[in-house]
C-alpha cells in the first residue's frame, strides 16, 4: 500500500500539478480566442530555460528564479502575439493554429541555437526525502512543487472571480462580440489572457525542471497531456483543466502499477499514449468535457 502511494501516486499527483499549470494557459486560449495553441508548450521550455540562465549566472533559487522567468515568458507571449497572432485574429481558426505549428518550430530552434541541446539542470543533487508516519516518504523537491501549485491556483481563482479582468474575460469566453458590444477593452483582455497563459506555463516548466531536468523538448513532450486535461476538464474552464491535468498525470503512473502480476499494467514507455486514449474518450462520450466547457 505504501508502495503504491510512494511512488506511484504522489509522482502522479506532482506530473498532474504540472499538466494543470500548463493546461490553463490552454484552455484559456482556446475558450477565448478560439483555437489552439500548439506552441504554448514552447512557453514552458523558455520559461525552464530563462529560470536556467538566471540560476546559473546569479546563482539564485529556482524558486528565486521562477517569477522572473514568468514575467519574461509571459513578455515573450505578449510579442509573439502581438506580431504574429494579432494579423490573423479575423481569418479562419485554422490559419492561427498553422501559425502556432510555426511558432513553435521556430522557438524550438532560436532555443537550441541559444541553449544549445544538451541537458541541463537548475536543482540540486539527490535529496533525502521526508519520512511521515514512518512508510510515506515524499522528496523536497515535490513538496515545492505542489506549494506552489496550489499557491498559483489560487492566485488564479481569485484573479477569475473577484476582479474586473476575471470577469470580462468570462464575459469575452461566452460571446466576445457581445463583450465588445457591452464596452469590455477585448484586446486587453486578449493580453491578460496571454500573460496569464505565459506565466503559467512558465512556472510548470520551472517546476519540471525542479522535479526532472532542463531540456529542449521538454515542453513539445507534454503538449499532447496537456491538451488532453483542457479536453477532459471542458475547454475555457480553468478549474476543469486543474482537475483534468491532475486526472491525467495520475492516470499515467497508476497505469503503470503492476495491478495484475507482477509486471507493469502498462510499460512506462507507453503511459503517454493513456492521455491521448482518455482524450479520445472524453470527445467521443462527453465532447463539452466534466466541467461542460466549450464545444466549437
């Protein structure tokens, strides 16, 4: 039982935490300016990478680090949008989401071309983890991790539903031409949706840098999960992306465990195909998603 918890739930919880951070910034894109982002999760490698740089030549914490890298990312996101989404925000949907394929085939190469390609990391070595109740053992590092997760959710939740902003962008997600038409400043709303989305997914490529390593896929390798907790949770519901990212991230190391025999249910190899299968599930069986978001 305790095994079980050690180290198959409580990683999934922390991959979960990641994939809500992330898919936030998703759904949010998709619920307001309707399509998807397939470079957001480029956001999470150069905030991973700019939180590097500033641990490296100043020597600052991680956590230290990790605002300043939002803040950066969430500038990167303001002119990616400004010069490259803006132009297109009256054609078709698919026209953005052929210029988010470029976007993020070009951040993937100004990265490597900046960073270069090797592995790099910004946490320190093995860490001792803690013992509780004598069996339940759990590292730093993911203690961190789910602090500041839910620190970041909260911050959301009360940006959403107790402020001006929150409420026009709610207002913007369920009809933008009325939301214009009532006086709410959409592009304003348009550039707070980007900086949050950007932030976000800074700080989940923060965090997995903390949890694994800095490298330059990193945020390519989790776009599909992430797409599958805005899909599972409902798109343009930030509370169903929480609770589809962390869904998610635990459905893949549970399918791991060896509930049958004593071999793996599923090889970990393949774990990444279980999001992809619950995403197709939930679109076949509930297309609106658990928090009946958006179906376009």
């Amino acid at each position: 039982m305790f095994e079980f918890i050690n180290f198959y739930f409580i990683p999934g919880l922390i991959l979960g935490c990641i994939y809500a951070l992330g898919a936030i910034g998703i759904t949010l894109t998709f619920g307001i300016l309707r399509f998807a982002n397939f470079s957001h999760g480029e956001n999470m490698t150069i905030g991973a990478y700019f939180a590097y740089t500033l641990v490296s030549l100043f020597g600052m914490h991680p956590l230290l680090a990790m605002p300043i890298a939002m803040a950066l990312t969430a500038f990167v996101a303001l002119g990616v949008d400004r010069y490259f989404y803006r132009p297109f925000r009256s054609s078709p949907s698919i026209m953005l989401v052929m210029a988010s394929f470029g976007i993020m085939l070009m951040a993937q190469s100004i990265i490597q071309f900046t960073w270069g390609t090797q592995v790099k990391t910004i946490s320190p070595g093995i860490q001792r983890p803690i013992k509780l109740f004598d069996y339940l053992m759990i590292s730093p590092k993911h203690l961190i991790i789910i602090a500041c997760t839910l620190v970041l959710v909260f911050i959301v939740h009360y940006l959403l539903t107790y402020t001006k902003t929150g409420k026009a962008m709610r207002a913007m997600a369920d009809s933008p031409e009325l939301a214009r038409l009532t006086g709410i400043n959409t592009e304003g709303v348009i550039r707070t949706t980007w900086i949050i989305g950007g932030g976000l997914a800074a700080a989940a490529g923060v965090l997995l840098a903390i949890d694994t390593q800095v490298q330059t896929l990193m945020g390519f390798q989790l776009l599909l999960p992430m797409f599958a907790a805005a899909i599972l949770g409902g798109i343009g519901k930030p509370y169903g992306a929480i609770a589809g990212g962390l869904i998610i991230g635990v459905a893949e190391e549970l399918c791991t465990y060896p509930w049958i025999g004593t071999e793996p249910l599923i090889a970990p190899n393949y774990k990444a195909g279980v999001a992809f299968a619950i995403m197709v599930i939930m679109l076949i069986w509930r297309p609106s998603g658990l928090f009946k978001g958006k179906v376009f």
